[in-house]
C-alpha cells in the first residue's frame, strides 16, 4: 500500500493537516472536516478516514482543524471552513479540480460551507461527500429513537447535551447550523452515505431529499446493518498520532467503491424512508471540468 505523508500546514489562518499518498498528483484537493459534533476532534486524529478518501479519489487531503465549541461557538467553525477554502482557492486551486469531504459534524460542516461560498458568490467546488452527516441539531430525526439501541457511540441524550456547546444560544433550526433547513439550490453533486443503524441516519436521508427538492444531483448510500462512523470520540486538539490503522469497521464504506464510477453506482429516486436503501437521485449538472 502506498505511503502516507502527514504535515502540519495552514491555509490562509486557519491551521490543517496535509496528507498526500505517493504516487498520487497534487492537482485534485479533497478539502476535509473531521467529525466531533463541532466540540471534539481535530485534523490530525481524523487522518486515517481522510487518508482513506485521498486514496480513493486519487487527491491530495487538506483536513481543516476548525475552531470548536464551546471556546469557539457557531459560525467559528463555517467561518474557519470557508477561510480555509477561500485560501485554496486563492492559493491557485481550481475550484473544478476540488472536492469537499465530511464525516458526522464534519458532514453537516461541508455543506454549511458551500451554503455560505454560493451565498458569498464563490466559485464552488466540483462535488462533495458527506458520511454520516450531521444535519440537524434540533435533533428532529425519527431515528434519534428508532435506531436508539443499535448506535453503539451516539444518542439522542449524548447530542443534547453538546448542541448547546455549539449553538451558545443561537437557533439550532438556522440554516447554517442545521443544514437540513438550508436553501440547497445551486450547490454541486452531493454524495451521502450512511449506515443503517445510525441515530443520523434520518438526518442523511431527510438532506437528501431536501437537495434532491432543491434539484441537485445527489446519491444516497445507505449502508445495511452498520453504522458509517466508528470511531469513538476523543477531545484532543493536541495528540499527534504518529501513524494510523485502517478502519476499524468492516462495514465503512467510502465512495468511490474499487471498480466503481458514479456512473455506475447511480440509481433512480426510491422515497420509501430511512429504514430501507434509498437513493434519490435528480438535479442539475454542474458546468465545468469534473475531478478525474
């Protein structure tokens, strides 16, 4: 397999952690937000998901260590991640050769980004995927109790007891906080997985459908008889890992699968609910070189 390189750097501000894989150009850029429901994590410990990623889309990794709550509450995070774009964009990336990436928090942080760059008039990246997104901190989601016994890391009493770490009072139910209410219209390809014993399933499902109302192409890819996110919470904004294993799930499963294409793996609308494989599908194609 393939080397991983790791390195502290910065874009524009805002502190990341670069990781490149040999043998792979440094043309394409997966801009990545790591989980921790906006109060834990950093962009170190989220190297080996995100490594993962480069590997797969054949791109160079940017994960973005944004400000967390509660020192740092909303918008420090979208404001952190949209500085952190705008400094790639300037630093000479086309916005066609850039994706973004996201994982729980991270998930619902990437599309509260592109939110804020459509409103801010920004060119927008080629696509992005979202794993496990969280996208709701109203916390509205039927399966925050249906699938309540399954999810063996989140819980509906777990999130309640952070939202407030990040939202400091503000409305939970604002758009970019909670990027299930936002106005989606114009955003790139959206790809969203998520496993199927998932208290977040719901909110993968229910962002699908809005962007899908919003007329954006997106797929949803629901994974049966797991959950997509496995790794435990840790706070640590300091710890360095020296090195990172694969995924300690057998079921995680990253898009683009070997053997695959988006082509492929595409299928028609089903909106039969978030306990059955759904992928809706419709929307508008972006102009523009895609990633390759």
């Amino acid at each position: 397999m393939p080397s991983v390189t790791m390195t502290a750097a910065a874009l524009g501000a805002v502190p990341t952690a670069e990781i490149t894989i040999d043998g792979i150009g440094l043309r394409h850029v997966v801009l990545y937000f790591h989980s921790g429901v906006y109060v834990l994590g950093d962009a170190f410990l989220a190297a080996d998901l995100a490594s993962q990623v480069g590997r797969r889309t054949r791109a160079k990794v940017i994960s973005v260590d944004y400000r967390l709550g509660p020192e740092h509450p909303y918008p420090a995070a979208v404001d952190d991640a949209l500085a952190a774009y705008e400094a790639l964009l300037d630093d000479g990336s086309a916005p066609w050769d850039i994706a973004f990436a996201g994982e729980s928090a991270g998930g619902g942080l990437a599309i509260a980004t592109l939110v804020t760059a459509r409103e801010h008039g920004l060119p927008l990246p080629a696509a992005a995927l979202v794993m496990s997104p969280y996208a709701d901190l109203t916390l509205a989601g039927t399966t925050m109790d249906t699938k309540r016994e399954v999810d063996p890391l989140l819980s509906r009493e777990l999130l309640q007891s952070l939202v407030a770490d990040y939202t400091s009072g503000q409305d939970a139910a604002a758009g970019l906080i909670s990027p299930i209410f936002a106005d989606l219209s114009g955003l790139p390809p959206l790809i969203i997985q998520a496993g199927s014993h998932e208290v977040l399933l719901d909110d993968a499902v229910r962002l699908a459908r809005q962007a899908a109302t919003a007329d954006v192409e997106v797929t949803l890819d629901i994974t049966p008889g797991c959950r997509t996110s496995s790794r435990p919470f840790t706070r640590s904004s300091t710890k360095r890992p020296p090195h990172w294993t694969g995924p300690d799930s057998s079921c995680r499963r990253i898009w683009p699968a070997q053997n695959s294409s988006p082509d492929s793996e595409r299928q028609n609308a089903r909106d039969d609910g978030p306990d059955n494989e759904s992928r809706p599908l419709r929307g508008s194609t972006r102009s523009g070189p895609p990633m390759s």
